[in-house]
C-alpha cells in the first residue's frame, strides 16, 4: 500500500492508483473525442472500479446508446452488471449479467459477475448452474486465485465478489 498524497483519501493500493491515473487519461480522451463509445465504456469500467458507481452507469449508458450494435456490447453489459453488483443492486447486476451472456455465452467474466449477483440475489440454483458452466469451461477456476483474474482497485468489492462465488460454490 502507498500512502495518498490527500489523508482524506487515505492509503491506496497500487492498483488503485493505476486507475486513477487511468480515468484521467480516459477523460482526456472523450474531452478530446466524446464521440468514441469504446472510451466511455473504459471510463465505465474504471468509475465502478473506483466506487463511482452512479458515474458508471452513467458512462455505460452512453457508450451503450452511441453504438448499440457494438462487437464490445457482451462487455458494456458486463461492466454495467458490475456497477450493479458493487452498487449492492444484486437483481439488476443478475439482469445485465444476463445479457451479456446472451451476447456471448462461454465469457468466463460475465460468468463470473452473474454468479456472484445471483448468489447476493438469494438465487442459489441459478449460481450453481453458472458455477457448474464456469467450472466446465476452466476446471482451475477458484476462489484462491480469484485475484489473477479479476483485478479491484478497492477491497471490498473483491471480498463481495468472493463472498458471493463461495455462496454459489466456487471450491476455494
């Protein structure tokens, strides 16, 4: 952990400092092109990483409307069922999980998030079968490396994420 700069902010992890410095870049970008729907989908992903969920959603949103044919949708809609999950919104995060995997099935991240969303959402079968589908697609799934397949700039949302895949029965 490194010390922030702003005591209010308190201590910072590495990452986190990575994504900070990310949503600037990723601001710079749309203030220079705020037509390119792939830069708001970025700023969607950083803001809910950041806790900024509501901007998020925001973010997400227009990158949704501006290119609602996108190849990247699965992954608009991934990043908005996350913003739901770490928002504590646990029904819409299994919605927009939903609908990424209706765009691409075996994405072992929207697998991941509707897991962990049904599981919060008290819909233990339907996080079992997605665990089961995850397990088929990659046996080494777990939740003890969790963290080299999902990076969160704040600890709590990794421990949400975790706490939800052992409730749907990820093996640890």
């Amino acid at each position: 952990m490194t010390r922030s700069l702003f005591p209010a902010a308190g201590p910072r992890s590495p990452t986190s400092w990575a994504t900070i410095i990310a949503a600037a870049f990723i601001d710079r970008a749309l203030a220079l092109n705020p037509n390119l729907a792939t830069a708001w989908l970025f700023s969607g992903w950083v803001r809910a990483d950041l806790g900024d969920t509501e901007t998020s959603l925001r973010h997400l949103a227009t990158a949704i409307r501006m290119s609602p044919v996108d190849p990247l949708m699965f992954d608009m809609q991934n990043a908005v069922a996350v913003a739901h999950l770490f928002a504590g919104r646990f029904e819409e995060a299994s919605s927009w999980a939903e609908r990424s995997l209706r765009e691409k099935p075996d994405f072992l991240g929207s697998l991941r998030f509707a897991a962990a969303s049904y599981a919060h959402a008290g819909r233990t079968e339907d996080a079992q079968k997605v665990v089961s589908r995850m397990l088929a697609l990659d046996p080494g799934q777990r939740i003890s490396n969790l963290a080299d397949v999902v990076s969160t700039s704040r600890p709590a949302d990794m421990a949400l994420l975790a706490e939800g895949l052992r409730k749907a029965g990820l093996p640890e």
